[in-house]
C-alpha cells in the first residue's frame, strides 16, 4: 500500500484531476491510498463566504461555478451520478450557511462545517473522474475513513483510537478516495486539523497501514530556503524527522507540522514531490544526516520581562520551560533578572496575561510585528549567530536556542528578516 496526498494548489482545472487519475493508475499495483485536499482557492472563498453570512448575506457562484467546469469535462456515462452528489453537498451548504444569518452567529463549530465543504465536493469530483477510467473507487469523508478528532475547532487533532478504525474502514477498500483537512469530533461535530491539516491526515493513514506516504505539492520538495527569499535555496534530499517538524514550526510552509508525529511514531517514510514534475524530491524518515535549512516565521511578538527577583525570574522561566512549552517560540536570557520571550502573534495577550499573574511586579516591553529566522541543523551556536547578524548590519531583539534544541533562532525587525535569512543561508550553504 501507498497513500498519495494531492494539494489543493495543484488541483484548479479539470487536466489536473486527469494528471491526478494517470499518476495513480501508474501506481495501481502499490494500492493506493488517496488523500486529496479542497480545490485550489475554494477554502479561503468558503472562508470569506462563511464571514459573509455572518453579516447577512452570502454568494456561492464562484464555488458553484469552479465545480461545474470540472463536472462539464466529465462523460456523460459518469457526469449524472456525481452531479447529483454535487448538487446535494451545494443544497446542504446553503442551508448551512443560511442558519448563519438567521441566527447572526458564526461559531468555530458551524466554520469548521462551512469550510469542510471544499474537500467533500473534491472527492466527489475525483471519483467521477476515476469512474470515467474505470478505476473502481469509493469517496470516504470523516468517520467513513474511520477519522476521529478531539473538538478543538480549527486545530483539531485525530485521536489514537482513529489508528485501528482507519484499517478497519478502509484496508480492505479498492482506491479509497478520502477527504483531508477534517475529521468528526465524539458528538459527531465536524473538526477541521489546520491549514494544511490534509497532510496530516495522509501521514496518519499511512502510519495507521504501516506504509509511506507521497505528499504531491506545487513545489519539488523541501528546500534550504524559501526560493522566493534565497535564489540559490537547494533541494534537501533527505531531511529527518525531528527536522522537518522544526522546519515546519518555524516557518516552512511545504509539510504541515503535525503531519510529522505520526509517521515518525509508525517510522514510515514521507515523500515531499512535485506534482508536475515527480521527481525524487524530499525523503522525511529516521536518518543520522542532519539537513541545514534556514526558515522564516512572520507576525512574531517579542515579550522582554524584567524584575528585581531574578528567583521569580527564573521560577517563571522553569514554568514556561515544564509547562507551557507548545506557547512558546523561544527564550533567550539577558540576565539573571531579564529574559526576552517570542510567541506567535495570536498568543501576545494569553503571554502576557500569564506574565503578570507570575510576576507582578515586573516590567514587561512588548513588541509586536516582528519575525524569526530559524537556522535548524547547523553547528552554529547562539553567539555565531548574533555575529553573522551584526557584520551584516541587522540587530536582533534576542538569539537564542529554541525550546526543543534544534535550531538557533533571531527574532529581528520584519524590514532585515529576508536579508537575515540571505545572510545565514550563505554563511552555512558555502
């Protein structure tokens, strides 16, 4: 067996789906496993649909219309039986959405419900597609593929007991066609995983099936760089575990982050491979080789906390470190009674609130807007960092080891963060 994801970026015409249907049926002997993502652009309309509604009024033509291009290239013998499948799944998001204005409320819930939509309609087009080649296949969505998730709307995890129910749902299926992005919560509520929570839903079936994963992507895998920042940003052939899950934390954007655990819990490999040109791209797996790779992480807050109590300091510091670790992007120590504190931008008030009921008396300086640069497997320590940093004219509000040790991180004015990324990326890629 093995499970072939398919990003929404790469699926936006009907020749995509075709190509999609002829690099399965050249793995026909490997029984694949598809995983596929919502059409490219329909979650963010399905989004901003949702948020519509909520102020009184919502348009469904640009999804309707997208969908029915794909059915129209459909033949006859297979376009009525999908068409009714997409009219259904179109009648029930109206409702959907329609309760949205009655009651003037868009709950994390209910848009997690919206926004499942782009990958339901998906599969259902896929399906009839490989029903036009005659590959016999079944459309599974949720609990169909045996995904079950916590009910944390919007970042929802699936939950362990999902590995014996996906082999039991789906082992035995001829080319299911399941959907990414969500799972069903114990109330039977739909979950969404993240954005990007399709990757996560293909490396948890493989590690349910004990078998790799091929995540097909607008790009050729996982570089040392983002191209569009570093010119001469290379291909990483071979990129471990632990690597690519602090690729992904700090800013790389081609492998979802949570789709990492569950492969290295079952150790099945994951492919990272272009969808127009598959090629060998990125191997994630066990490895002794560290890849270096330079990364980059916007809408950073920089939190410097100064006391008198440098033992309330560094209680607090042992706090964060046991308890609060997943809130945290890094630390860095200025003295005994100061140390600085990177978080996501979205958790500025939660750290904050956390300071002060810690320390009281202390003087906190909050800067907002800001990035961190990662460089992740590298020798290079903390005060190597800051340097390269300084000949090239960039300060950093701190450098410092991030929590699980693997990269060195700078969190820096977002003005310097591309040229800060150049200027490490050249400093270890020589």
């Amino acid at each position: 067996m093995i499970v072939m994801k398919f990003g929404g970026s790469c699926l936006d015409k009907p020749s995509d789906i075709k190509r999609l249907v002829e690099i399965v049926r050249a793995a026909e002997r490997d029984q694949p496993e598809i995983v596929l993502s919502a059409f490219k652009g329909v979650t963010d309309e399905l989004i901003r649909q949702a948020n519509l509604a909520c102020s009184g009024s919502f348009d469904l033509e640009a999804i309707e219309r997208k969908h029915r291009n794909f059915l129209a290239d459909l033949p006859a013998t297979v376009r009525a039986a999908t068409e009714t499948q997409i009219d259904q799944l179109l009648k029930n998001l109206r409702k959907t959405l329609e309760t949205v204005i009655t009651e003037r409320e868009l709950t994390a819930a209910t848009m997690d419900e919206i926004v499942s939509y782009g990958e339901r309609l998906a599969i259902q087009i896929a399906s009839g597609y490989f029903s036009a080649e005659n590959l016999k296949n079944s459309p599974l969505a949720d609990l169909e593929a045996g995904l079950i998730t916590d009910s944390r709307f919007g970042n929802a995890s699936i939950l362990d007991e999902s590995y014996q129910l996906v082999r039991d749902k789906i082992q035995t299926i001829p080319l299911p066609v399941i959907a990414g992005f969500f799972g069903r919560d114990k109330a039977g509520r739909i979950a969404t995983l993240g954005r990007g929570g399709t990757d996560y839903v293909a490396a948890f079936i493989a590690s349910a099936l004990h078998c790799d994963c091929v995540l097909f992507k607008d790009v050729e895998g996982i570089l040392s760089a983002d191209p569009k920042i570093v010119k001469n940003a290379r291909l990483l052939t071979e990129v471990d575990y632990l690597t690519a899950m602090e690729l992904a934390h700090y800013g790389s954007k081609v492998v979802f982050e949570k789709a990492i655990a569950p492969a290295m819990k079952s150790r099945v490999a994951i492919r990272v491979t272009s969808f127009l040109n598959p090629s060998q791209g990125t191997l994630i797996k066990e490895s002794t080789e560290k890849a270096t790779a330079v990364s980059l992480l916007k809408n950073v807050t920089n939190l410097r906390v100064s006391s008198s109590d440098s033992k309330a300091i560094q209680s607090f510091k042992q706090q964060l470190e046991n308890h609060h670790a997943d809130d945290l992007l890094s630390w860095a120590d200025h003295s005994r009674n100061e140390i600085s504190i990177a978080v996501r931008g979205e958790r500025t008030e939660g750290m904050a609130r956390m300071i002060e009921d810690a320390l009281p008396n202390c003087e906190v300086k909050v800067t907002k807007g800001l990035c961190l640069a990662a460089l992740t497997g590298s020798s290079l320590k903390t005060g190597d960092v800051r340097e390269i940093l300084l000949k090239d004219g960039i300060e950093v509000y701190a450098v410092s080891i991030t929590v699980s040790g693997g990269s060195v991180c700078a969190v820096l004015d977002s003005e310097r963060a591309e040229q800060a990324v150049r200027t490490l990326h050249s400093s270890v890629m020589t």
